[in-house]
C-alpha cells in the first residue's frame, strides 16, 4: 500500500500520525486538567475556606467561655461584655460557614445552642457583677451552663474534624487525579511514538532501498566497474521510482552516445598528432627568428642608452658652465667692489693717521700747560707757607690770615695732585695714540695690497669667463649632434619592438594552437580511456 504514495505524502502520513498522537495527549490532558481543576476550585471556593473557619470558631467559642470566667471572677463589666461581643462575632462565623457550604447546615442548631449559652452565662456573669447573685439557683444554672458548654464543645470538634478530613480527602483525589493523567498520557504517548516510529520504518526503509540501488549503480559507473546494460529495478511509484525510471532512460541515452564517440576517436587522435607536429616545427622558425630580432633590439637599446648619456653629459656641462660663469660674474663684481672699498678704506686710514698725529702734538701741547700749572701751584704753595709763617709772627691779629693761608695752601696741595693725575692719564694717552699710529700704518699698507689682489682677482675671472664662453659653444654642437642620433637610434628600436611585438603575438598563437592541438590529443586518449571503462 505504501509503494504507491509518493515521498511527500509518506511525509504527511507521519506528520498526520504525530499530529493525532498530539491530539490524543493534548485530549486527555485537557480531560484530567479539568477534573483536577474541578476538585481545586471546590477546594479553594469552600473546603478550604471553611477548614479554617472552623478552627477559628473552636478558638473563638474557647474565648467567649473564658472572657465569660474571667467577667464573673473579677466582677468586670467591660469583660461580660468582651464576652457578648466575642460571641455574637462566633455567630456570624458560623452563619458564614453555612453560606459557603449548605451541608453543614447542622451548625444551624449548634448556632440557637449558643445563642441559649450566651444569654445563661451573660445572666449568671451580671448577678455575680451586680452582687444580686442568688445561690440557691445558681448552682442550677453553673450545671446547665457546662452541658450546653459541652454540647457546643462536642458540635464544634466535630465539625472541625469533618472539614479538616473532606478537605484532605479531596486533595487526596487531586492528586490521585494528576497521576492517573500522567500516567494515560505517558501510555498513550508511548503507544502513538511506537506507531509512528514502526510506520516511519517501513517507509524509511522503502525509500532507503531504492536510493541504495541508485547508490550502487552510479558508484559503479563512477569507478568504471559497471555496465551500461544494467538497469535499475523499480519498486514504487514515489518520487524515487521516477528517479530510478529516468536514471534508466539515461544510461540508455549514455550507451549509445559512448557507440557513437568510439567510433569517433581514432579520426581525431591522428589529426591532433598531425597538427601538432606542423605546430612543433613552426615554433622552432619562429623561435630562431624571434631571437635574432631581440639581439637586434638589445644593440640597438644599448647605442641609445650610450648616446642619451651623452647628450646628458653635453647639456650638464653646458649647464654647470653657465652657472659657473653667472658666478665668474658675481664674483668679478664683488671683486670691484672690494677694491673700490679698499681703496676708500686706505683713504679713510691715512686720514684717521692724520687726525691721531695731530692729536698727538696737542697732547704735547697740554703737557706743557700742566707743567706751568704745576710750577704755579708749588709757587702758591711755598707763598702760602711763608704766608702762614708771617701771620704766626703777628700773633693775634694775623690768626685770620693764618686761615686764609692754610686754605690757599690747601688748594695749592690739591692742585699739585691733580695736576700729577692727569700728566699720568696723558701719559697713557700717548701711549695709546703712537700704539694706533703704528696700527693704522699697518692697516694702511693691508688695505693697499687687498686692493691690488682683489684687482688681479678681477683679471682672472674675466679670463675664466671667456673660456666658459667657449665651452657652451662646443657643448651646443655636442648637444645638437646627440640628440639627432638618439632619435635616430629610438626609430631603430622601435621598429624592432614592433617586430619583437609581432614576433612576440605570432609566437603566443603558435602556443595556443599548441596547446590546442595537445588537448584535442588528450581529449581523444581521454575519450577512448573513458568509453573503454563502460561495458556495452
């Protein structure tokens, strides 16, 4: 049945299987959530309230009877009526109890049983308050006080332990709920995967047959071990049974293309052995001639690499002499001009040599002077000695003269010294000027002979740039003679570039057709290596 599905609906038969395991999974999850979602809301709407309001009412009815104890022990209103408050709240919880679930609508008749306990113990409680406690009656009251005590004490553990038992109960089928949905689930999972892994199998292994064949046979016509002849055998109808259908039409079209290429390859082995021997000797002409050619070419680069030197060199040459006779003329000029400089420098020496030897004699001259100075000082010297020597004589009244004298003296003194200064810094003077004298001599005869090198310098150099003149005009014709060989020698060259470039191209299609000719010889030895590995 499954040989006549194609593989894509094969696929979509596992698919549509896992999609109903799925399904069943999903159903029965859905199934046990929602019963276990039923016994979770019962718990969390009503048992799980009313376990703990039934706690409470067994603590809170526990304290209504001891505020009730404690009020009629201490004689405190304010405790009766803790007690009476706490009692009524005891009332409405029992009242909430019976709303959240009507089965326990017992605790309706526990409910009047309290109110009858309330108002007994409230009246017991007020006459021990009010001090009109009657003791013949009491006694009565105090016993029916602890029946009812006892009956609501009864009523309300038994309550208590019903609701804690049904709420564990119910937790107890929960649970038992959520293990038999997992363990459903785990069963049917298991099943449906051990169907579809069975289903998958056979179809698996359907498809799997049909393309090891197809395996096996391009294996051995890939490793030349098979035969044409063979032909695949078809199984199904699916995808791979067209394959296997058209891969036997195929080696059908293969075997007779390889009859018909057999006959082929002798023909072509001995043209391509043909051409390429014409090829071969073609090459081996056009070798020798490329060769020639290229010598020529090489002599022809290396002249005008020779004569491009030389007309380099030419124009460096006339190069450098023009800048060296730019220089020539620069330094013919500075020439001039040092000696013209030289000359006025001589002329500016001799008159400083004049001015400093005149000024030699007029320091002479204030020698002279300060030696009439110094013979006048000593005279006021030695006449302000005697002086002083006639005022001593006069006694008291040539005292003021004395002074007069003194001081003249005194002046005479300082005139003297000064006078001995400045002979010596005249003297230092003269030194200094016959010391210049010389040197401005010396300076006078340099600056005389600077000026006659610096003239015969001058001559020189206009002797330089006149050779310079001739060595641009032979540097010229050299220059002219280069450049109209190096045109020539580049027309040379290129015309045998051009022909290397001819040769060169001729040599390249010579190749190609060479290696035509060797690929077309390959490709026969290789078509008659490959058809001879395919039985017919």
């Amino acid at each position: 049945m499954l040989n006549h599905l194609s593989i894509l609906q094969k696929i979509w038969l596992i698919i549509a299987m896992a999609a109903v395991a799925f399904a069943c999974v999903v159903g029965s999850s859905i199934v046990f959530t929602m019963k276990s979602n039923t016994g979770l809301a019962l718990v969390k709407d009503q048992m799980y309230d009313v376990s703990m309001l039934a706690s409470q009412i067994k603590v809170e009815f526990k304290s209504v009877d001891e505020f009730f104890t404690q009020a009629v022990t201490l004689s405190d209103p304010d405790l009766l009526n803790n007690a009476k408050e706490r009692s009524s709240y005891l009332a409405k919880l029992i009242q909430q109890v019976t709303q959240i679930d009507p089965s326990y609508s017992q605790l309706t008749k526990s409910n009047q049983v309290l109110e009858t306990y309330t108002q007994l113990s409230s009246r017991i409680a007020s006459s021990f308050v009010d001090g009109t406690v009657d003791f013949n009656t009491v006694g009565k009251n105090i016993e029916h006080k602890t029946e009812l005590f006892n009956q609501l004490t009864q009523a309300f553990d038994d309550f208590d332990q019903h609701a804690h038992a049904a709420f564990e109960q119910e937790l107890n089928e929960i649970t038992e709920n959520m293990q038999s949905a997992l363990t459903a689930t785990t069963t049917i999972g298991v099943v449906l995967v051990l169907l579809i892994a069975v289903t998958g199998h056979f179809i698996g292994r359907s498809i799997v047959a049909v393309a090891n064949s197809l395996v096996r046979s391009l294996h051995e016509l890939a490793t030349g071990t098979g035969s044409l002849s063979v032909r695949l055998t078809i199984n199904s109808n699916d995808e791979l049974g067209r394959v296997a259908e058209e891969f036997n039409a195929f080696i059908s079209l293969l075997q007779n293309s390889f009859g018909d290429i057999t006959q082929l390859i002798e023909p072509l082995r001995d043209s391509a052995q043909n051409l390429r021997q014409g090829m071969d000797s073609l090459n081996q002409m056009t070798d020798h001639q490329a060769e020639e050619v290229q010598q020529v070419a090489k002599a022809m680069l290396e002249m005008q690499s020779s004569v491009t030197e030389i007309s380099e060199s030419a124009h460096e040459a006339s190069d450098r002499a023009e800048n060296a006779k730019s220089v020539a003329g620069t330094g013919l000029a500075k020439a001039n001009k040092s000696v013209s400089h030289s000359r006025s420098l001589t002329e500016q020496m001799e008159t400083a040599g004049q001015v400093i030897h005149k000024l030699s004699e007029q320091t002479g001259q204030v020698t002279d002077i300060l030696k009439n100075i110094n013979d006048i000082a000593d005279q006021t010297n030695l006449l302000a000695l005697n002086a002083a020597i006639e005022a001593a004589r006069a006694g008291q009244h040539g005292k003021g003269f004395a002074v007069v004298a003194e001081e003249v003296r005194h002046l005479s003194s300082k005139t003297a010294s000064s006078v001995s200064n400045i002979r010596n810094v005249l003297n230092e003077l003269v030194k200094n000027i016959d010391s210049t004298v010389s040197i401005v001599g010396d300076a006078i005869q340099t600056a005389s002979e600077s000026a006659q090198l610096t003239t015969d310098a001058g001559g020189s150099i206009t002797s330089i740039n006149l050779e310079i003149d001739e060595i641009n005009t032979l540097n010229t014709q050299i220059a002219a003679a280069t450049r109209q060989q190096s045109s020539v020698a580049a027309m040379i060259v290129s015309n045998t570039e051009k022909m290397t470039s001819s040769f060169s191209q001729a040599q390249d299609l010579l190749k190609d057709v060479e290696s035509i000719s060797g690929e077309l010889n390959n490709l026969s030895q290789t078509l008659s290596s490959v058809s001879s590995k395919f039985k017919e």
